[in-house]
C-alpha cells in the first residue's frame, strides 16, 4: 500500500500576537478568495519579506521557498 506524504510535514507551527486590525484584514483577505486562509496569506507575506529583506541581499538565495504558496 502506497503511504501519501503529508504536504505540510517540513512546516513548523509558529504562534504570534497580532493586532485585531490585522487580522480583519487577514480575514478580509481570505474572503475576497485572495487566499484559502490565514496560514497561507502569513506565509505569503513571510517569503516576500525575507526576500526583499534579506536573500535579496544575497542573491543565491532567492529562490528558496518560491514554489510554495502561489495561489494569488
């Protein structure tokens, strides 16, 4: 019997306070169908900052992470 791999097995489970503001607008977000949930407009917002702010500085490094999450 063939075992299907989890598709979130390499990610780990982050907690963070954000202000309500924030998570109006995470939820307007997902309920325009800009994103499927919260999880994954964060990701989104995450890879595009660590690109912009640090492997933009070091440019082999852009490439990590790109193929996760595209569903804008």
């Amino acid at each position: 019997m063939k075992t299907k791999k989890k598709p979130n097995q390499s990610m780990k489970l982050v907690t963070a306070l954000l202000p309500e503001a924030y998570l109006e607008g995470l939820d307007d977000l997902v309920r325009t169908n800009m994103y499927p949930n919260r999880s994954c407009a964060i990701r989104n917002a995450v890879r595009d900052m660590l690109k912009q702010e640090l492997w933009g500085k070091n440019q082999g490094r852009t490439n990590i992470g790109s193929n996760q999450d595209r569903s804008r």
